[in-house]
C-alpha cells in the first residue's frame, strides 16, 4: 500500500473542509490544524491555497487521463 504524500494529506484536508464551509472562507491555518500539521509544513509543499486547489485538480485530471480505457477505472 503506498503512503500518503503531505502534499496528498493536505489536499484531503482542504477537500473536507470545502464540505462544510465556503472555499474563500477556509485558511492555511484552518487546513493545517484539520490534518495536524504546521503551517510551515504547507508552505513547503504550497505557496497558497490556490496553489493546492490547482494541484489537486491537476492529479485528479492526470489519473483519468491515464486511466481512461483501463479495466480498472471507475
């Protein structure tokens, strides 16, 4: 099983909060203290939030590209 990246654990982080509250609402601070990590360890990974929303979207695009036509893709 592959472990999660912190990149991978903050972009889940920031996904369970955009569930409940607005997208221009959620802050660095309310990512990090939902996953228990720090801000600095964010910063290493992202320079804002946006930066972490255009990664993730970019990830999930490039596994249906990659898996499209795959037996295995849902």
């Amino acid at each position: 099983m592959k472990r999660k990246t912190a990149k991978e654990i903050l972009a889940e982080s920031f996904r369970e909060l955009a569930e409940k509250k607005d997208i221009d609402k959620i802050t660095v601070k309310d990512i990090t203290s939902n996953c228990g990590y720090s801000p600095a360890t964010f910063y290493r990974q992202f320079s804002d939030k946006y930066d972490l929303i255009a990664w993730d979207y970019f990830k999930k695009a490039e596994f249906i590209v990659t898996n499209v036509g795959n037996n295995n893709y849902p």
